[in-house]
C-alpha cells in the first residue's frame, strides 16, 4: 500500500517537472524569437552573434546622446575622433555606431568646409531629431543681435526658402535702417558679417543651405 502511495506521489512529482519543463524551452523558445528579431533590427555587422543586440542598441543609443549633448554644449555637431574619446571606445567601433545611427536616420552629417569649422574636410555628426527649432522664439533669443534679423528672414521664407542675394538686400536694409549689429558697416563687412550668421545657423544645424548654379538657397529646419 505504501508502495503504490510513494509510486503516485512520484508521478505527480514527475509531471509537475515535465509541465514545468515545457514552460520553461517555450519561454526560452518566446525569448530565442525575441533575440532574432532585435538582431536583424539592429543588424548583424558590428558586432559578434554572441554579443546580446539589446545591449548593442543601448550602447549605440548612448552615443547617439554623447552627440546630443555635445551639441546642447558646443553649438555644433561633432567629430568621430571627439565622440570616440567621449565614450572611450577605439575609432572602428565608434565608425561602425555611426554607420548604425547613420543607417537608421537617428544621425546625419556635414562637412566642416560646409560649417566653416576645421578640419574643412572632417564630418561633424548632429542628431536628425532635434528638441530645438529655429521658429521657436527662445532660440531666436540666445542667437547675437546682428544673427536674430537673417534668422527670421529665413523663418518667414517658410519652405519656399530664400536666397543669399535676398539676405543680402536685407542687410543692407538693416544698415539704412540703423539697426543694431548692422550700421555703419562697409560692403564688405556686411557680407562678412552675413556670412558669419549664415555660418552659425549651419553650425547649430538650424537651417540648411541647397547649392544651385544661380545661387545658394537657405532654409529652415524643423
């Protein structure tokens, strides 16, 4: 009698383990699937197939704000060189963070040539969505006097654009006018002048310039 109780109690043991069991491969079946997916997401270069692709996205998302923060702080974009050493990480790593973030359109890039920043020919990364915007009036306000005038000619341009040779008759208008940042300034200091403000926009990626073969065209960016 004693023998048969031990027996049944064993086998209710025994598929308690077995349910137990097919719980535990079809959580690790559900996970397995989970793996593949953030793997083909993030992408299989870059990184070993043994590496867990969740940490690989959150590290790739710690440098994508190492570049915000850069740019909250500096006013411009950053060099690959600076952000590697921001996060510690040898050059190809941060290459291959950039060429992710690049990829996935969390990133864009200019060259310095284009930002008047040197080296001419260096890429400064920005993050493609930024909290600030050009129309906002509280960046129009941190912007030099003499910038604030290009600025909201630019914003008013809405997406039409506007071109140099129009800011250019702006600012001469500014000097007739007296305005602040703007008289008594020769031709050739108001087109210095007028290329400096361009210049600092670009750097704070708030607007953005198209070439074209009559004449260069700016905007701003949402």
């Amino acid at each position: 009698m004693a023998n048969g109780k031990d027996d049944a109690e064993l086998s209710k043991v025994l598929k308690g383990i077995e349910r137990q069991l097919k719980s535990i491969h079809s959580v690790l079946a559900g996970l397995e699937q989970r793996v593949e997916t953030l793997e083909q997401s993030v992408g299989q270069t870059g990184y070993s197939q043994k590496e867990n692709p969740l940490i690989y996205s959150k590290v790739l998302m710690g440098t994508l704000q190492a570049i915000e923060d850069f740019e909250i702080k500096n006013g411009r974009g950053i060099v690959a060189k600076d952000l590697a050493a921001i996060r510690n990480v040898e050059a190809p790593t941060i290459y291959d963070h950039l060429t992710k973030l690049e990829e996935s359109n969390l990133i864009f890039w200019q060259r310095g040539a284009e930002l008047g920043l040197k080296p001419h020919n260096a890429k400064f990364y920005s993050v493609a969505d930024r909290k600030e915007s050009l129309s906002n009036l509280p960046i129009l306000m941190t912007l030099p006097d003499s910038v604030v005038p290009i600025a909201q000619a630019i914003v008013r341009a809405s997406n039409k654009g506007i071109t140099k040779s129009n800011l250019q008759d702006i600012v001469v208008s500014l000097k007739e006018q007296g305005e602040k940042g703007w008289k008594n300034k020769t031709s050739k200091e108001l087109e210095r002048e007028l290329d400096e403000g361009l210049r600092l926009l670009m750097q704070r990626v708030l607007i953005s310039r198209k070439r074209t073969p009559e004449d260069d065209r700016y905007y701003a960016r949402e």
